[in-house]
C-alpha cells in the first residue's frame, strides 16, 4: 500500500480519539472533577446531569475525567470502578444493565433473563466487591424516552441498600429538555448538581483543530485556510466540534484520492457537500429501536404502494413488529411521542385528517427516500432478517 501523502495519524480525528488536553474544557473538567473527587476518600459523590449540544464536548471531558480518576485510584487503593455506557448504541434497559455487569466483571448472557434478574445480579456483584461505582450513562434522554425511567430509579435506589460501596450516576444528554420525561422522585436524586456545556466559539474549534493537525497531518499539507474554512462552517451550526473534526477528515482524504500535495478550501467544501448527504443515513442508523420500529413499518406500507398510515393501523403493526423483534411494545402515548420526534428531525410527515362523523386522525408517511431506509435496515442487525430476500431478475 502506497503510503499517504496527506495524513500521518487520520485516526486522530475520529469522535473516539481522546487527546492528552482537552482546550478550551478546562472549567468543566475542574467541576466534574470536583464532583467526583469526594470518592478518593470513600465519601458521598452527588449525582450529575451534564448538558450540552452535539459536539460540546461532554463525551470526551467525561472520558478524560474518568481516566484521570481511575488512575488517581489506584494510586491510593484502586476502589473506585469507572463504567462508561452509550445508551444509544446499548440500545435497551437490558443491554444498559449487561454493560454495567461487565465493568465489575460479571457476564451476562445476550438475553435469556429479565432486565429485574440482571439487576439484582449487578447490585450483589457491587457488595461484593465493596466497591465506589461511577457511571456515566451517556445519551440518557434515549433511554428514557424510549424506556421511560424506571432502570434510573432503581440505579438511583441502590445506595439506600449498601453498607460499604457507592454507585454515582452521571447522566450526559444533547437534549436540555428532556427532565420533563423523568419522575420527580428521579429527578430530585439525578439532578443534585449539573454542568452545562456552551457551543465552541469559531476561534475555539480553530484551537482544537490545530491540536489535531498537528498529530493527524504531514507537514505542509493542511493549508491555514482549509482550517479556518472547516472551523467557520462548524461554528456557523451551534460551534460542533465533531463537525469540525469530520469536515477536515473528509477534505483530507478527498485530497489524498486525487493525489493533491495538500489540502485547499475546495476540498472542504466538497467535503461539506459529501457529509450534507450522509447526514440523514447517519441520523437513521442511530435512531432508538422503537424509532427504527415506526420507521419500518411505515416503510413496509410504502413498499406496497400504501400512502402513509393513520396512527390507529400504525400502532396496531408497530406491536406486530415489537413482536417479530422480540421486545415488549410501547405504550400509544410514548409512540406518539416518538412520532412527534421522526416529525421533527424530517424524517416522517404527519398530516391532521378528517374522519368525517369518526373525528380526526393523523395520517403519517415518510419523508426520506426508500432506498436510503433500506440501506440502514440491511446494516441493521436486527431488521435486516425482517427484511425480505432480494428478487432475482429471472433468465431470459
């Protein structure tokens, strides 16, 4: 393989990638550091939700802090246990509960038991090993309206049951609205402190991307314009770090097929165009299951020619659908509320009809091509066999 005249280390801009300093975070970490420091003497942490729009941050400072903790740790003890969980890629209350065993080291089978039975094991696994559990739930709001909140109760309850040992829940979401989902009782014990992150200015994102450039990019082949150009554009759409950081990687390897000695403005801005249209796939695939649930079934009425559904005959072969998948539905009212959501993202249409002396209905179709909701449904491990097999042109 040629080697690249472009990059050195692409995998440096990647959302994963966490550097050594985080510019431009230094407040937020000295706060959630002071949150969680009272555990270093086996004492009372509060609970925390942290906030903040995509790209601000939140995932990577609550990584950084919880790296730093964990080897604080072991310095004076090792009793403090870290587990990270995205919410939306564990996708249900089961799977959230199973990543939480497995931090402590307790396996748990994919599925077989109720999400009761892997709670009670992750709870006897905590007093057994006496130990001060920090747990970072990120994209919480996914969990709650997709679930509501009954796992955060119960995690919220455990403390009341330990005589040695400690679980603080972090909770990190994009949505500044979402505690209006969530029990008082919850709230009151979630909500004991909180940290809001701000948007990155265009002079901030241009710090960050430069910290990046340096270890992502040979000498000479960024030009200082290409990363003004990619800071101004994300700074234009609420100061998006992420957007920042895919915007430079794109343009790199646009120049790198061409064969270009560096990157120039025009490769950001083709790179602009290229992320533009993976952006509603990339929304779809991340979708909550019970979302992706609406979004097949409107998409299987589509492909028969249906013209949208009403949300009667919608919600009548969602649960058919929950059924084929092997979950439990939800209720109407948290469908509609999902619905409300696939409406506000453009994802799906939902038009008021008149039933005539019946009343009035809404009547939902999607708004994005078939053929994009296909593809995200064969990457889907879980629709992919709801799917069916593709025709094959018959011989002549």
């Amino acid at each position: 393989m040629n080697e690249s005249s472009i990059f050195l280390n692409r995998d440096v801009l990647s959302h994963d990638f966490l550097p050594s300093q985080l510019p431009h975070r230094e407040e937020e970490i000295l706060k959630l550091g002071s949150i969680l420091a009272p555990s270093l003497r086996r004492m009372k942490c509060s609970n925390a939700f942290i906030y903040g729009k995509t790209g601000t941050g939140k995932t990577a400072v609550s990584k950084y802090v919880l790296s730093r903790l964990s080897r604080k740790s072991e310095e004076v003890g090792g009793w403090i246990k870290t587990c990270y969980v995205n919410c939306r890629v564990a996708g249900t209350e089961y799977r959230v509960t199973a990543s939480l065993c497995s931090f402590l080291g307790l396996n748990v089978p994919f599925t077989g038991l109720s999400t009761a039975e892997v709670l009670d094991r992750f709870i006897s696994q905590i007093k057994k090993a006496k130990a001060y559990l920090i747990i970072v739930l990120d994209e919480i709001d996914v969990l709650v309206k997709g679930y509501g909140d009954r796992l955060l109760y119960e995690l919220t309850r455990i403390n009341e049951n330990l005589e040695a040992g400690r679980v603080t829940i972090l909770g990190v979401s994009n949505d500044l609205h979402f505690k209006e989902f969530l029990d008082p009782r919850v709230l009151s014990s979630l909500s004991e402190e909180e940290v809001v992150f701000k948007p990155y200015t265009a002079g901030q994102l241009k710090d960050i991307l430069l910290q990046r450039a340096k270890l992502a990019f040979k000498p000479g082949a960024l030009t200082d314009s290409a990363l003004n150009l990619c800071a101004a554009l994300a700074a234009s759409e609420h100061g998006d770090a992420r957007r920042a950081l895919d915007l430079l990687r794109v343009a790199g390897e646009l120049a790198e097929r061409e064969n270009a000695e560096r990157v120039e403005d025009y490769h950001v801005r083709e790179a602009q165009k290229r992320i533009e249209h993976d952006r509603i796939l990339e929304a779809l695939s991340s979708l909550p299951l019970h979302s992706k649930a609406i979004l097949y079934v409107l998409y299987t009425a589509e492909k028969v020619g249906e013209k949208g559904l009403t949300t009667g005959v919608l919600y009548e072969r969602y649960l058919s659908a929950c059924g084929r998948l092997g979950v439990e539905g939800l209720t109407s009212r948290r469908v509609g509320g999902l619905l409300s959501e696939l409406d506000m993202l453009g994802v799906v249409d939902a038009q008021v009809v008149s039933l005539g002396r019946h009343g009035r209905t809404k009547r939902i179709r999607m708004k994005v091509p078939l053929k994009i909701v296909e593809k995200v449904f064969l990457e889907d491990p879980y629709f992919c066999s709801l799917l069916p097999p593709p025709k094959h042109k018959s011989p002549s």
